[in-house]
C-alpha cells in the first residue's frame, strides 16, 4: 500500500480519502463529486443547472469537469444518488467522453435511459443496483441507503474504502409518510453511525430553516381537501419527477369523480419510468389529452408542467391560450403545489396574471398548505446528525448561506471537524486531522450555448452581453491603393436604430468623413486607416444614442 | 354647459368623470392617471418602474404619454400624490414636454427638486400645497387627505367636479403609529364619504394578503430590540425614502451608543428632503463614512441604500468588498429591513451569500418582524371602503391577479360598481350607469435606453434581444462589374466565438466559395448576390453553433 498522498503528487493515496466537489457547493444545482482513493477516482452525480436568465440564449449550464477528464482512466464509475436533473442531467452531454459505467436503482435508471432515448443520445452503460444494494468499485465499497425526498429512490451512499467510510447523503428528508416508495432506512443510518462514519457530506438547501420540512401525507390530504371544493376544471401544476405529488393529485381528482391527464412531456417520461418499475401501480391509465379536453369542466384533472412559469411549458402556453389542445376559462382552477425558485418569481407571476385573466381561480401554497420541501430543515439535519455522528461535516448543495449556517448547526451537534468548502477545493479527510483543503483545481462551468458546450465565461458570450446591452456596428470601405474611397461606404447597427430611424444616414456620411480627412500615411496603412474610422464611427453612435457600441470596421485594399 | 361626452367627441364632457390609467393598472409601478371633466384633464402622478433585466440596457421604463401630450393644452396640471419614484420618476424625462404646473406636498415637491437638480434637469414650477389642502384646478377642486405609508405625506385627492367626485388613494395603509408625520385623517375620510364619493380609484398591491399590514411602530420597537443584542459593526438596508425606517433605525442605534452614518447618495437626497420640511428634527447630524470607518466597530451604525440587490448600490459594493470607505467583516451584522421585490430575488440572494462570506451575519424580516409593508392588506382596504362607501371601486396598482382580488373584495364591501381595468381603458364615471369603458387609447411604454426615450417594443431594442439570444455577423465583398471578388472579404461574428477560435477562417472561405459558385445573372444583381452570401454564411454559422444569427451582407462593389 502506498502511503504518497494527494498533497504530494496529485494522485490520491491509500491513507487518505479525498473529497473534491467540482459543482454543488456555494451555489444550487449542477452537482459533481468526487471521491479519490489510492489513485481512484468515483464520481457521484453529475447534473446541470438552468440558467436564470443571466446570458442570453443559455439555457443549461453545467460542472466543467475538465479535472476528472484528465483521469478519466482511474475513474471507477458514476453513481446516481437520484434523478433530479441537478443531479444526472449532464450525463447525456458529458458521458461519452467517459464511457465508464453508471450505477443507479432502477428509477433513476429508467428516467436516464429516457431522457438519453428522447434526445437520440446513445444510451450508456446502466448498471443497476437494488434499492438498500451495494456496489463494489475497488477500491471502493459503496452501500445505498433508502432515504425519503421528492422523487423516488433517493439513496444515501456510504462510501468505504481502507481510510475510512464517508457518508454522502445526497438529496434528502426525513418524511414520515413520503406516499411513494419505502421511508427512511432509520436501522441502516443508525448502524452506519454504529459502525463510524468519518465524514458525511450532506445537503444544506434548507439549513437557514427552522422545525422539520413536513411531509407528503399532509400535502395529500390538504390537495384533496381543496379539490373535492371546486367546481370546473381543475389543473395541478408540481414537478414532473415528484410521483408522490402526481399520486396525490391524481387520486384527489378520481375521489371526486375527474379524469385525470397528464400536460406536458416530462410527466409523460417521468410516469412511464415509475410505472415501469414498480410505482403508479393503483393509478388507472392517465386520459391522452384529447379526452381530458372533450369531458365536462367537473368530471377533469389535469396535471401540469409549468409550475415555474417556464415559457415553453404546457401551463404557460394554456396561461396565453396557445396550447394545441387544452384551454382554461370562468371558473376554472390552478392549483401551484409548488414553491417559488428563486429567479422565477417574474415569470411565475405572469403565468398566474394570464391565468386570471382567463377567469381561473389560482390557488398557490401561499394560501395552503399544498407544498413541502424535499430537503432537511434544522431539525431533520439535526437528527441525522444524532444519528451518524460523524467527525467531519462538509456541507454541500447550497449558497454560501446555508452553507455557513449548515456548518453551524454541524457544530452545535458536537461534531469536530466542520468546512465550508467551494467547488475545487481538494478536501483530505483522515481520523488524525479531520479535513483540510491541500489543493485547489480548476472548477469552472460550462454553457450549452446553441448546440455547442462552451466555457461560462468565453469571450462570446461575454461578447454576447456587451451588445446586448450596447448593440453593435460594422463599416465597411473599398479603397484603393492610395486610400481613395472606390465604392459606397455600409454601415449596419444592430439593436440600436428602428428600421425608418434617419440616423443610420449619417453614419455613412461619418465613415466618409473620416477616409477623406485622413491624412496620406494614414490612407496607406490599413491598421490607421481602420482605427480612425472605427473611432470616429463610434463617437458618433456615442452621441446619437448615449451608448458605446462595439464597432468593427472592414477595410478593403482594392 | 356641453352635453356631449367622451363617446362622441373624443373630449371630456361636462355630464360625466373620465378615468383614463396609462400606466399602473396590471402591473406594478409606473403610474400615470388621467381624470377628463368639461374638456380639460387632470393628471395624477407620473412615475417610472424598473426593468427586470428583460430588456437588456435598459433600466428604466415608463408610461408613454402620447395620448396626453397630444392634448397639453387642455391639461390643468399634475398633482403627485407623494415621492415614489413609480408616481413621481418620470417628471424629469417627460415634464418638458408638458410645461404645466405641477402640485405636491412640502416633502414631495422638495424630492422632486432635489433629483431634478442632481440630474441638472431644469426645476418645473412646482406649486406646494400644504397637508390637508385644497387647490383648485379649473374644473376640478381637488382636496388633501392625509394617509399613512412607507414615506412621508403620502395623500388621497378627492377630485371634485360637477358630475361627482372620485377618490384617488395613491399608496396608503392604515398604520397606527406611522412614526413620521401625522397618522391617518379618518375624520376626512368619514366626511368624504359621507358627503358622497362617486368612485374610488385604490391601490391594490397587498389585496391578496389577509388581516392588517403592521405597523412601523412594531418594527421600530423590534429592530431596537434587534440591534441591542448587536455586537460589532450593524449596517441597516432599507428603502431610502422610508423616514420612518431610517429614524427607527438611527434611535435603535443611538440608544445602543453608536453613531449613525448612511452609506448610499439616495438616502442623502431623501433624508435632506425630510430634515428640510421638518421631519427627522430629533435626530443629530450624521456621521460623514470617514467618520464612521473610522470608529470602533460596535460604536456605528451604517443605513445603507441596496436592500434589494441592485449591484451599483452602497450594500452591493461594500458585500462585494468594492466601497471605497466602508468595509465590513467577520463579526459584523446587517439587517435587511426590506421585503424582496419580485424579481430581485437572485441579486439579492448574491450580496447576502457575499456578505455570509466576509464573516456578517445576515439578518433578513424572514426571520425577525423587522419591515411592514405600505400598501392596504384586506381588513385594511375593508374599512377603507366601510368609510368611503363609493358608488364604483376601481382598483389600481397591482397586477392582475390582485386588481381581480380587490374588485372581489370591494363587491364583498357592497360596492355596487367595480371593474377590473388595463392601461388605456377610457372609463365613464356616471351616477346613472356606473363605470363603463368607452374608448380604448393607446397605453404604450418607453425605455431609456441610453439617453434616448424609444418605445419598449422599439426594432433597436429587439434586435439587440434577437442578437443576446443568438449573436449576429456581417460580411463584406468588394466586387468589380461582372461580380468578380476583388479584395480580401472580410468576416465579423459578434458573440458566438472566442478570440482563439478558428472557426472564424471558414466562414471567409465559406462567403468566398458563396460569391464563387453565383451565376451570371446573381453577380450581376446586388440583391440576390448579397442575398446568396447571406444565406450561405447563415447556413454555416448554424451547422457551426446551433444558431441562427442576424447576418448582414456588405456588397461594395467597385
């Protein structure tokens, strides 16, 4: 066994057990980490975020894993820890450049090889583990333990390898009545903690939040409270990939004599891969959406996408009465069971505006008691600390807030080692020394950008914000050797004039102007003759519009 | 007196009260109200909102006022009800174009001239009235009530004309212990109603909350208990024009043995404006930030502007560690006495996460009871129109969802009349029938964009969207007669490549392959050559980025 360690050559050694977050800490979303051990590397998670509208034509975003891709042969796999996008959704666009194997339950398995089907990706090794299964990838052990969230399937890993065992928690709750799928596995966390745990690298979304997040058995009852009330159509708009939910809603519905359809293509994909392992298993066929439209206003329950207000979703296309087949009117009901992310309240807020101007009533969880977090308040975290007891606590999923406040809460349940870490810092953890960060690695994000991956932070994008907010211009001259003008000067300035502003008419007076001002040596030399005309274009735009426009000139030596 | 009305002639008549909203009617912000009598108009309030960053470049929007501009000269004047930037903003970039006079409170009238200074805007002939006052503007009598809010002498007019009389609220709420100024004149209010009022135009932007909307005096008493437990250095953020919040703030800080400082230019303008109408008289003169950097940190108290994120603000650059005085450190603690406005969310969430990271703790009113709102939650709009007892309820302020809520409220109250209203709706006030929408006019918005006023759905400006999304090229030809290429083409691709990026020397060869490849016929023809090379550089961008950019062609031909 070799006792060299991360610190000295970069390779993880035997005695150590690395942590290196590469997305996920001190932000939401886009989750990629990495366990190092006597020159192996495991991966768990590998998600996107959704961009919250910060660059232009940027949708998702994601980890660049650039480190790990340069050790890709000592990578021994992937594990899921759940199906949450911010979990698994940039697998289809980093996979292959892997091609190592992923492990999953069966759910988030179903749900991968879906989404991979749907996006005509090829379909990587899935490697399927049982619910509460172990995984041998030497020279790591890893053993699920079943815990309750908002989807199905969420696992706890335990992580064991010769330096000792980290417990990464994943997404969780402790939800007394999660509706779908087992609960919590208190007997396998309470051994785990028996047997010692060195680490636990746990989930802080809801850290800054007092008491316990609540459960989906009170939601159920509180939705079908509310449903048996109203009168006409009635739409649910939650997470596609919260079964629970869709249980719930669907069966408030059918006590109350409605058909239940589904609106929107992920509850499709995300119903069909819990009914395909095993959940949904008392809910009839959901109605196609030609049939939920021809029944009668009282007798129907849709289930939508959309809760966000995203534009492109069904409940905002029937918000704006554009949808192919649904439509909402007087006496019509929307139900959000749904919380505000931050970022979306804008677009949630002109959903609900059209919703009431059709004439719907909008029901929000603001007014009842129709939502619950599937992440840990204080309380739970607190108890999950009781439980295992670990040595160190390393917070992850979360801004530096709950971060902070995670660590804190961490230290008030008596554990000795708390870091606030960041995506890049390379954490060792030992029994001798708890955890220090030893190193610090490049942890940047990539931007889908069209159909291309690109840095975050390029020069087009970045280029892309400056004209966006400034416009931009291109002249173009012919000139000959000498710098005489030979041909009509052009001009065109995008995002600054209207199509009938006079303006743009002196602009070429301007770039006129400047090739016949220009002295002999300029005129020869291209360079000088650009800038000047660059220069005084921009002056001009400057003055016209109190702007400074990036503006490129063309000059061509005939 | 003429008989004939808006219907038929396009101008007031003398028979009936038009309300004509341009702005602030299903939406938030931006007021401008119109009130029509006899052939002249009154205007209410002319204010601006802040763009949500959907509009790249642009931060300030407003009511376009073309449909008044085009009848100047039968405008009497313009009251503001009080100094909000959305009832008052927009003063300085319209005003000009009016020259009437303008009517406001001491306080309202001292902002205005303030800002307008500041910005080295010609001062308009601002005639104050004093609280509780009367003016009368030829065919209307307008009357002062006196109403609590967020900021001082905040008034409801009652506009008084031959056909009746209508009650503006502006923004109220009924605060109990407003703290600054004097509270709610409810013996005016029971008099107005009981002399009659015809139809009341009221704010609803709380008309979705229950109960009552607190009291400043309750959170001056928490933020004192707040900030006695304070240690380090406290800063404060809150609105600028709350005088009452910065007096609460300054005691709480005062009693606890700090000096008090404020950090931001608006707070200087607001709270001169206040010590100049005499308001904030028992508070001593302010520390300068020289001053307060320089004490020990638990003997200051810092009122900072940037309760909202906005990233130019006093909190936003000392968060960020970017002020060039202050600086705040592990220790330290702000409280952010504010409510998140939709849409700042994320800002907001930046600089508290910044904050957590120099070691602060932050204090939101998530937490501690430490911010009110000033507008009417439901009992308190119940027993407004208990007092008034208005024979129409038009609601205002608020989107639609709450406009929708607080027409339901009102018809609860047993108002008769009460419609649910859009910018533009030219509505009919009449004893006989109620209200009535007559007419629709034109209800645009204006950007500034620059220091241009252009119209929201400019060309320019959705352009620049189109190009944010999706980045735009020019590409420029130097052609003899036949159409023969002879200069170098040159290529320009704003915002979708890197410096670095070689995609770039393909598209010269992709427009040279374009103007190789034309027949006789298209070299000869400006337009279809341009057209040709237009559509095969369009064609590579997308198959190079997923994209389909704006192109523009430069054809100079020699």
């Amino acid at each position: 066994m070799s006792v060299s360690g991360y610190q000295e050559t970069g390779v993880p050694g035997s005695e150590e057990i690395i942590f290196l977050p590469l997305g996920g800490t001190g932000e939401i979303g886009m989750n990629l980490n990495l366990y190092g051990h006597a020159g192996k590397w495991l991966m768990v998670d590998l998600g996107i975020s959704f961009d919250d509208g910060h660059i232009p034509g940027v949708d998702v975003i994601m980890p660049d894993p650039a480190f790990i891709e340069e050790r890709r042969r000592d990578l021994v796999g992937l594990v899921l820890t759940h199906a949450h996008e911010d979990h698994l959704g940039a697998v289809q666009y980093l996979w292959e450049d892997y091609d190592c194997p992923i492990y999953a339950t069966p759910f988030t398995a179903e749900v991968l090889r879906r989404k991979m089907a749907e996006n005509g990706e090829a379909i990587p090794r899935i490697i399927e583990i049982p619910m509460s299964g172990h995984v041998a990838l030497d020279p790591f052990d890893i053993e699920l333990i079943t815990l309750t969230h908002s989807i199905p399937e969420p696992n706890a890993l335990i992580i064991r390898c010769a330096a000792g065992a980290v417990m990464h928690t994943g997404d969780w709750k402790l939800d007394p009545d999660p509706i779908v799928g087992p609960n919590t596995d208190e007997a396998a966390l309470i051994k785990a903690g028996e047997d010692g745990i060195l680490a636990m690298v746990c989930d802080s979304t809801n850290a800054l939040n007092p008491g316990w997040s609540g459960s989906e058995g009170d939601v159920r009852d509180n939705l079908a409270d509310l449903i048996s009330t109203l009168e006409g159509r009635v739409a649910v708009a939650c997470f596609s990939s919260n079964i629970a939910r869709i249980e719930s809603a669907a069966k408030a519905g059918l006590e109350n004599g409605r058909h239940v359809a589904l609106i929107g293509r992920s509850l499709h994909r995300m119903t069909e891969a819990a009914r395909e392992t095993g959940y949904l298993q008392d809910i009839p066929p959901f109605l196609s959406e030609e049939e939920a439209a021809a029944l009668p206003p009282e007798r129907v329950l849709l289930i939508c996408t959309g809760s966000q207000g995203e534009p492109r979703a069904a409940l905002s296309r029937i918000a704006r009465d554009d949808h192919q087949t649904i439509s909402l009117e007087e006496g019509d009901a929307v139900i959000f069971s749904s919380r505000e992310i931050p970022g979306n309240e804008v677009g949630i807020a002109r959903v609900q505006n059209q919703l009431t101007e059709l004439g719907c009533r909008v029901i929000t969880a603001r007014e009842h008691e129709i939502h619950t977090s599937g992440h840990p308040n204080r309380g739970e975290l607190t108890q999950m600390y009781q439980w295992i007891r670990p040595q160190i606590a390393i917070p992850v999923h979360g801004e530096i807030r709950h971060l902070t406040a995670h660590a804190e809460l961490a230290r008030e349940c008596q554990v000795p080692h708390t870091l606030v870490s960041f995506n890049g810092d390379v954490m060792r953890l030992t029994k001798e020394d708890g955890v220090q960060v030893i190193d610090e690695v490049y942890a940047g994000r990539l931007a889908l950008d069209g159909d291309r991956l690109v840095p975050y932070d390029s020069e087009g994008i970045r280029e892309r914000r400056r004209v966006a907010w400034n416009g931009c211009a291109v002249a173009s001259v012919a000139v000959d050797g000498k710098g005489q003008q030979v041909a009509n000067v052009e001009v065109t300035v995008f995002g600054l004039f209207d199509q009938t502003d006079r303006d743009r008419d002196g602009l070429v007076q301007t770039v006129e102007r400047a090739v016949a001002r220009a002295n002999g040596r300029t005129r020869k030399d291209d360079g000088q003759l650009s800038e000047s005309i660059r220069v005084a274009l921009r002056r001009e735009l400057q003055a016209l519009t109190g702007k400074r426009p990036p503006v490129s000139v063309h000059l061509l030596r005939v």
